[in-house]
C-alpha cells in the first residue's frame, strides 16, 4: 500500500471519527432502550466499579446515575451504602452542580431510591458545614424547590431519603440571618418553610412547592428487565 493510500484510509477513519463512534454507541448502550443495551449497561457498571472511584473517573459514575434502570445502578453499588457511594470525592462544584441537575430532571418518584440516596449522600457531605458548602456552591430557591420535591410526606421522617432530605434543609436554612444577600435569605427561609410544611399535618406541599415540580413518576414502568442473570461480584 502506497502512502497516499494510506493517508486517504486514514483521512477517512481518523481517531476523532473513531471516537465519536465508541461514543454513540456508549451513549446508545446507557439509554437502556433495549434488552442488550441493559445488559450491556449493567457489565459496563460492574466494570467501573471493579475499576475503582477515583478523582479520574468519578464523572463516569455520575453518568451512570442517569440510567433510569435499577439493574444497572444496583450492578454499580453491588453492597456498598449508596449514601457513600461518592463519599471518597471532595465535594466540588461540578460534583454539586451535577446533584442538583439531576434532581431537576428527576420527577418524585420517578428515580430508583438508591439512585436518589447517592445523590443525596454528596448533597450531605457538602453541606455538612453549611458555610463551607455554600461557598462551593450557592443553592438557589429552585435547587431547595427541586430537593424538596422528592420528599414523600406518605413515609414519613423515619424514611432514609426522607431523613437524609429533611437533614441537607436544615443545614441550608441555617444560613437564614447570617448574610446580607436577599438571595441567599430567601433560599435558607425557603429550606425551612419546605421543612415546617412536611411536619404539619394540616400543609400540603404543594402550598409550598410549586405543583409543576410535584407531578408524579413511576421509575418501575420506565425500566427494561435484561434476560440474563449476571454474576455481579
């Protein structure tokens, strides 16, 4: 073979090409839209957690929590507490950002709750000092709205998401007084308006929270089974 030859096959076939392929089909196997991708997706989740959470591939992992399908994220956690699947990572912004996103996107009770319970976990340990974590990254009322949408006032406090929801408020209402900005006011009084209304019996929280946010989902009826059992150890 000639080198202009070559040049042309390589011209044709470059690496960028070649990525974006792997990268489609990636994209294609996590949308879990069909019995082989779920199948893949869950290997490809074991693998990553065989491999090890680290500051490299940690965006990986949280890639993953997209996966509207349990299989998948169960293969990711195997045994671990999902509180502290992400507990390794220092809390950052685009860790932060990241939490809140995805609690956005999330409908109540359209998201698998060990799926919840990770995010949750880095939302904690972010805010585990409320100043500390607010520097890093300053919650909005909209990110209280949409963290306080997942609350489901049926299961009461002792639920573990529930618990952990009504803890990340508390911590953010305590920054009520304490600055001079009205945003950050308004958002630490929106934290522990959401709170009050949980405990009282006779609010509802869509007296507080902006019903658009509330409407329900069932993660179960989203979900493709994968037909093979898989060894996830």
């Amino acid at each position: 073979m000639d080198k202009e030859q070559e040049r042309s096959i390589e011209e044709a076939w470059s690496k960028e090409s070649i990525m974006n392929v792997e990268i489609n089909i990636i994209e294609r196997m996590i949308g879990c839209r069909t019995v082989e991708a779920v199948e893949a997706a869950i290997s490809y989740a074991r693998f990553l957690r065989m491999s090890g959470l680290s500051n490299d591939n940690y965006p990986l992992f949280l890639r993953l929590l997209e996966v509207e399908n349990h299989w998948v994220i169960d293969a990711l956690i195997d045994n671990k507490d999902p509180f502290l699947l992400l507990s390794s990572i220092q809390p950052n912004n685009y860790l932060i950002l990241t939490a809140y996103k995805l609690l956005t996107n999330w409908h109540p009770g359209g998201i698998y709750p060990k799926t919840l319970a990770i995010i949750l976990g880095v939302l904690q340990a972010a805010y585990s000092s409320p100043k500390d974590g607010f520097r890093i990254y300053a919650a909005s009322i909209n990110d209280v709205n949409n963290l306080g949408k997942h609350l489901n006032k049926e299961l009461g406090q002792d639920d573990l998401n529930n618990r952990c929801i009504l803890d990340i408020l508390d911590r953010l209402g305590a920054l009520a007084g304490t600055s001079d900005d009205a945003a950050v006011e308004q958002m630490a009084r929106q934290a522990n308006n959401i709170r009050t209304f949980f405990f009282d019996k006779r609010k509802k929280m869509e007296d507080i929270i902006p019903q658009v946010l509330l409407v329900k989902s069932d993660y179960i009826a989203k979900e493709i089974a994968p037909e093979k059992v898989f060894v996830t150890k």
